[in-house]
C-alpha cells in the first residue's frame, strides 16, 4: 500500500477512533474499550515504526497514550512510553526520547513491577550505547543484570538480546554479538514478528560485516531481503540494499555497492523518499 493511501486510511481510523473519546470514561466499559484500542494501536505502531513508517507509528502512539492515561492503566503506559522513546530516538528526537523512557522508569518503580522497570532500564540502556559507545561495557553488565527480571513477555526478552548483541558489536566481541542476535532472531522468527526478524538479520549483518566477514554479511542481507519480499516491507528492502551497498564497497567491490546502491534507489523512488535518494546519491559519488 503506497504511503498517502496508507496516510490517508490512517486519518480515518484515527478520527474514527477518538471521535467520542474527549472527555473522561464514563463507565467500565469505556475503560475496557480505551484499553483495548490502546493495546491494539501499540501493537499496529510497533509493526509501523519496525517497518520504518516512523512518523505514522509516532501519529499512533501519540493518540493511543491519551486512551492508556484515561484508563489509568500503568502497564499500558510504561509499554507505549517505551516504544514512544525508540520512535523518537530514530526520528533523532533524542531529548524527548530519554524523557519518555524516564517517564517509564518512574511508572514501574511507582507500579511496583520489577519486570516492567527492568524493561524500562534496558530500553534506556540502548538510548545510552547507541549515544556513546564508549559505555558498551557497563551498559553490557547492566543488560546483563536486568534482563534476569524479564520472563513473560517473548518480545521483551528478545529485545534485551538486541541490546546486548549492540554492546557486544561495539567492544569487538563478534561471535558473542552474534549468538546474542541469533537469541533474539530464534524468538521473532517462532513467535512470527517477521520484520523483527527481518532487523535481526540486518544486525547480524553488521557485525559480519565489521569482523571482515564480507561473504557472511552479505547472506544474512540476503535472508532480510527475503523476509522483507516476503511481508512486502519496501522500506526494509531499501535499507539492506543500501546496507549491502556499504558492505560492498568496504570490501572494495565497487561494481557490486553500485549495483546496489541503485536497486536501493528505485525502491526510495517508488516510496518516494527524496531525503534518502539524495543520500546515497551523494555516497555513490562519494560526495
């Protein structure tokens, strides 16, 4: 579905959703029904900002916090505050991103979820390594040390292998890193989150990549892109082609990062991601 098609399908159901929503519950069974459009908008949002639509999964959590404050339902505000900060991180919104993930730590410590507040921590914990990797090794312990809080929610779990499969990247341990995203990967490809699956490969990729493994990384692009065709994430295509563009070219080949440079190009063009074109445009004439 292209994305003004999708925008505009968006604006309906938003509109829709909120249109008898601006005043307080009135009874249980308004509570029940803003917990439930909550809970689904968080999932449709995650899946939004995975497949790279950041400002549309923003739109949706946004809106759907509102439903989670008028329930008064802590966990579900701890959940969409957390996603609200990795969206806004990407979006390089970072001061509103570690409030948001600040906001999360103070509601389970108020909550008394020890599960949740370990969650929260490493969420933040990533803000931090992604911010200066110079902390990998402590932040590291500290995933290490919060994620044996974490044992019913599958994505959660999977989530904190993220985290350290990053911290592992940044100090060079490459075969660690890997087993860690592979932990990760085993849950979203049993449990069916294909495009976490998808980045799960794109992480492996990196670190292949980086421990001079040019033949390795170019294989676990190559099972992205195939989960992406699969699920038709054409922004997910764009970026390990784009990706295996870099690769490529770190490993001298030059007639291959241009070939596939151009083919993540004539995906940005149907998306019609000028910004992103101009990129690499400028790489391919490194510019």
């Amino acid at each position: 579905m292209c994305k003004i098609k999708y925008l505009i399908l968006l604006l309906i159901i938003f509109c829709f959703t909120f249109a008898s929503c601006s005043s307080a519950p009135k009874n249980p069974g308004d509570v029940f029904t803003l917990r439930r459009q909550a809970e689904d908008g968080l999932k449709n949002a995650n899946r939004e900002a995975a497949r790279g639509n950041l400002e549309v999964a923003l739109s949706l959590l946004t809106g759907f916090k509102r439903n989670a404050v008028l329930a008064d339902d802590q966990s579900l505000i701890i959940r969409i505050s957390l996603s609200m900060g990795n969206v806004l991180f990407s979006l390089d919104r970072r001061q509103e991103a570690f409030a948001e993930w600040d906001l999360a730590i103070s509601e389970a410590v108020s909550f008394g979820n020890k599960e949740l507040l370990s969650v929260s921590k490493i969420f933040k914990a990533r803000g931090n390594l992604l911010s200066d990797e110079t902390r990998a090794a402590s932040i590291l312990e500290e995933v290490n040390r919060e994620s044996a809080n974490i044992r019913s929610n599958r994505l959660f779990i999977a989530f904190s292998w993220q985290v350290r499969a990053l911290a592992l990247r940044s100090l060079k341990r490459w075969q660690e890193a890997e087993n860690a995203s592979r932990q990760s990967l085993n849950i979203h490809e049993k449990d069916r989150h294909l495009e976490n699956a998808s980045f799960d490969w794109y992480t492996i990729a990196s670190i292949r990549s980086l421990a001079d493994n040019t033949n390795g990384a170019i294989e676990a692009l190559e099972s992205s892109i195939a989960i992406d065709r699969r699920i038709e994430n054409s922004s997910g295509l764009a970026a390990s082609y784009r990706a295996m563009g870099d690769v490529y070219r770190r490993a001298g080949r030059e007639e291959y990062a241009l070939e596939a440079y151009k083919r993540a190009i004539s995906i940005l063009e149907a998306l019609g991601n000028d910004q992103e074109i101009a990129f690499l445009n400028r790489r391919i004439n490194r510019n």
